[in-house]
C-alpha cells in the first residue's frame, strides 16, 4: 500500500475541521459535559452499600 493514500473518510474529516475549526473545541466540551466528572466518593460508597445483591437466575420465582 502506499504511504501517501488517505481514505475517502480521511480526506472528508480534513476537510470538514479545515471549515469547521471549532470542531474539536465541541467535541471537548461535549465529551466534558458526559464523561469527564468528578464522583463523590463518599456518596459512591453510599451508593454501593445500598445494592440489593442479584439472585443467581434472575428469571425464577420465589
């Protein structure tokens, strides 16, 4: 394969952040707003001690 090929999806990505230069900056705060938080992890613990443990097959009755 040759070194300089750039997939058909390569060539759009380049193009589109050449027109869109705030692009990454969104995805940054997009990706902030959903995964980058900060867990308090006394109330994590909370959380954790409060699980009712899972029967070994959910599906059967009492």
């Amino acid at each position: 394969m040759a070194k300089n090929f750039e997939s058909e999806i390569t060539q759009f990505l380049k193009q589109y952040k050449k027109a869109h230069p705030d692009t990454e900056a969104r995805q940054r705060e997009g990706r902030a707003r959903l995964w980058d938080k900060h867990i308090d992890a006394e109330a994590h613990e909370g959380y954790r001690a409060a699980r009712t443990p899972q029967k070994p097959y959910v599906y059967q009755p009492n």
